[in-house]
C-alpha cells in the first residue's frame, strides 16, 4: 500500500504479470522459449486507473489478445475489485517475439500463434 492506504500504482502491473504468465504457462511457451531461444518480451505497457484498491479485498484479473500480427500482439487487461464491484483498472501490453541469441524481433512460433488464437476475445 502506498502512504495513502491504497495499492500502489506499481502492484497493477505484477497483477497484469500474473495473468500472463498463466496464458503462457497454458500455451507451453516457456518450455518452446527453451528449444528455439525465442519468446515474448514486453515491449511497452500502460494503465489506467479508474478507481483506487484498498486492502482488504478481493480482486478478479481477465486478459485477452487482440491484434495478432506475424512478431507481435497486445495484451489487454483488466482488473475488478469486488468490494467496489466494479472495474478498477485497464491496461495493455505490447508483446513482440524475440530471437533470444540476436535480440531481435522475429516471427511468433506458428504453434504459439496458433494457441493465441484462443484467446482472442469473442465479439
């Protein structure tokens, strides 16, 4: 908590973390990260803030993909407090695929693209 009795603003981001290591646990990128060398990276991440978190409470954290591309796709999220009932945060992040011996950007492995397709949010 933050000297004002809220969550601080950086713990947001270790919950959006959280949800995604558990889409890449699902989609078994860590252990093909550890075959080819590549994976995701976070390229750049944000949120927003509509309502502050006070402890005690007990929070939900949904995560879906949007914006496929052939090295890269964004992450969106969001965050419902349910003593507020309501949604209390959204974010977003930018992932890129990376070669892990070049450091540079290089195409989502076609089983894990395959996999991300599931989690594309249903209009």
């Amino acid at each position: 908590m933050d000297a004002l009795q809220h969550i601080n603003n950086t713990v947001y981001f270790r919950y959006f973390e959280d949800v995604r290591v558990v889409m890449l646990e699902k989609l078994e990128v860590f252990e093909l990260a550890k075959r080819l060398h590549v994976g995701p990276v976070v390229a750049s991440t944000r949120c927003d803030y509509r309502a502050p978190l006070v402890y005690p409470d007990t929070i939900t954290t949904v995560a879906w993909v949007e914006d496929i591309q052939e090295k890269r796709y964004a992450m969106k999220y969001e965050i419902y407090s349910h003593n507020q009932e309501r949604c209390v945060a959204e974010g977003e992040a930018l992932i890129v695929y990376c070669d892990f011996k070049t450091g540079k950007s290089c195409p989502i492995p076609a089983e894990t693209l395959e996999g991300l397709k599931a989690f594309v949010a249903k209009q």
